[in-house]
C-alpha cells in the first residue's frame, strides 16, 4: 500500500503547520528547516542573527535571550499594522488578498520553509497565485525602499518563492507609518537555485551537527559573549597550530590599525588647522567640512575653572551601587560582567 502524497496549496507548497500554534509550538516547528528569515543569517548579512547562532538555535541548543525592547516594540507595531497594509494593498491594486493555511514546506525538500504573510488572488482567478511580503520600517529607511526591495527582504521573498512556485511576489512597505510602497518582485531561477544551494548546506551541517565557521560580524560577538558558562579561573589547553597564526594575524591587525588611525589623525590635524577660528569651510561654493564647538563637554575642565557654578549645576542620579553588590553578592555579580579578551603584546611559544 503506497502512501498519497501531501495536496499541495501552491504549485510546490504543502501545509506542515496551522496556523494557530502557540509561540513555543511554532519555534519548535521553525527549527525543522530553514525560513524566509533565516536566508540573511545564513549569507552573512543579518544585523541582529550570525550563522553560528542560527545553526546552535536550530539544534535547539541556544539558551532563550529576551529580545530588545526597541525590536519587541517593532515587531508589535510591525503585527498590527498587518492587516491594514494588506487591505490597502488590496484597494490600490485591485487584487485579492486572503491569508494562508498556515507554515508551508516545499512539496520534495521539506526543509525549505515559509511563513508567507498573504496570498494574493488575479481579479479573473479562484485561486491564489502569487504572495504578498508586508514590511513595516522607519522613515529613514524611504530612500533604499524607493529604489526596489533592500536585499535582505528581498532575498526573503525569493526564498518564499523558492518554496511556493510562484512566479512573482508583491512587496508592500509602510515607510515611517505613513508612506507605502509596493513593489513586484519577479522570480529570478538563478537566485533561486542559488538560495536553495547555499542554504542546503547550511541544513546539510545542522543535521550533521557540523557548525559553520566563526565570522567576524557584531552579531557572533555578541553571541559569543553570552554563549559559555564560565568557569572562573578554567585553563584551555589550545592547539597552537591553531591558536598561534590567530595571535599573530591580530598583532598584525593592531599594527595596521594603529598606522590607520594615526594616518587619520594626521589629515584630520591638517583641515582643523585650515579652519582655524572658523567652524565652516567651504570649498568651490559649497560645505567641504565643518569644525563646530558641539562635542562633549568638558565637566572637569568647567569645574575647575568655574567651581561655584559646578556646584549650582550638579546633581545627583539614582546608580547602581557596584561596589557594594561585588562585595556582598560576588557570584551575582560576577555573572553579569561582560568577558573581556586580554592578550599579552608579545606572543610565547613555549
């Protein structure tokens, strides 16, 4: 007896998940394959997620830390406007659009995931034939939107397409709460199979448990400086074919770094000069550069020179009394000091 293969909703799309699962639910069916929103982690170009972190994530092994309140904030807004975006959507091109049955999975590789957030129905059809990715930004965002779809959502919405079949996509973006932009975006075969491609692998090696490489971006810094329960005074014994070139290659680095930054200091002494009591300097009619007095301000230096106004000025802030918590809660606070990588300017090798 054979089994019937999965009705597919989309011309290569199959429901693995409803729609109304709870967040811990979700997740858990999240981490099954990969989603629209994981494609810019796997490349490299997330702000907030490093494939690292994606990869320990879903191996279900990422301790759960809270979001930013600014990205909670965001995603709240970003969820309620939703369903007014996608009705304008539907008034200003006078297509249909309806929601989804739920998490799709693509009919061969049920790895390949998406949470489409509409479908979008041609006036003369019954059925769906196309998708619609609904984005809320802020304001300063308007002129990269203005020129077509950013790449991290577009590569997001041609991740949908690789899972769906469809032909083509709708973009539609709220811009600082009150400009939108729909854009379409036609589906190109080679990104596609490219996408598919690189984020094969990637699964390829959570199955295999095998992690991709440490990378360079804020984001796996920042993951690694929450990621290990230390163990105070622990000793590692590194391989020093391993850990040697490193050393030398950041001693290089800082060298480099330092010939930069005095380079930099260097021509910026040069137009300070140039400007001399002028905070403007203009060049063929227009602002070259500016040297205005609007820094930071010097409270010592103004406290020395002007005692009695300090004192009229100065107030005193609730604060955090540290001193007092490391002597009376030292594991407490141990806990929450940041881990700080310290290493010595000349490398040994014994």
């Amino acid at each position: 007896m054979t089994t019937a293969a999965p009705a597919t909703v989309t011309p290569t799309g199959v429901v693995v998940a409803p729609p109304d699962l709870d967040r811990e639910q979700w997740l858990a069916a999240r981490r099954t394959g990969i989603g629209g929103s994981d494609i810019a982690a796997i490349l490299g170009m997330s702000k907030y997620r490093s494939p690292l972190e994606l990869h320990l994530d879903k191996l279900g092994e990422l301790a759960d830390v809270p979001r930013s309140p600014e990205l909670v904030e965001a995603a709240f807004w970003g969820h309620q406007h939703e369903p007014t975006i996608a009705q304008v959507f539907a008034e200003r091109t006078g297509l249909g659009v309806v929601e989804g049955p739920g998490m799709l999975a693509h009919v061969e590789r049920r790895w390949m995931l998406a949470n489409v957030d509409r479908y979008v129905i041609e006036p003369s059809e019954a059925a769906p034939s196309s998708l619609l990715e609904i984005k809320t930004r802020s304001a300063f965002q308007l002129d990269e939107w203005l020129l077509g779809v950013p790449d991290g959502p577009a590569l997001q919405t041609h991740w949908y397409l690789a899972v769906t079949g469809y032909s083509h996509a709708h973009v539609a973006a709220l811009l600082g709460g009150n400009r939108l932009l729909i854009h379409r975006v036609e589906r190109d075969e080679g990104l596609v199979e490219h996408l598919v491609e690189i984020a094969g692998r990637f699964w390829q090696g959570v199955l295999d448990r095998v992690p991709p490489p440490v990378d360079g971006s804020k984001a796996t810094e920042a993951l690694l400086g929450r990621l290990y329960k230390v163990a105070p005074d622990r000793v590692t014994v590194a391989d020093p074919a391993e850990v040697l070139p490193l050393l030398e290659r950041r001693l290089e680095l800082q060298a480099r770094e330092q010939r930069t930054a005095d380079e930099l200091r260097e021509v910026d002494n040069r137009l300070k000069a140039v400007a001399g009591e002028a905070e403007v300097v203009k060049t063929q009619g227009a602002v070259a550069f500016t040297w205005k007095q609007n820094g930071t301000f010097a409270a010592k230096r103004f406290a020395a020179a002007h005692p009695e106004l300090a004192t009229t000025y100065t107030h005193r802030v609730d604060a955090l009394d540290t001193k007092s918590l490391a002597a009376e809660l030292p594991d407490e606070y141990r806990a929450f000091r940041a881990r700080r990588l310290v290493v010595p300017k000349e490398i040994t090798t014994a």
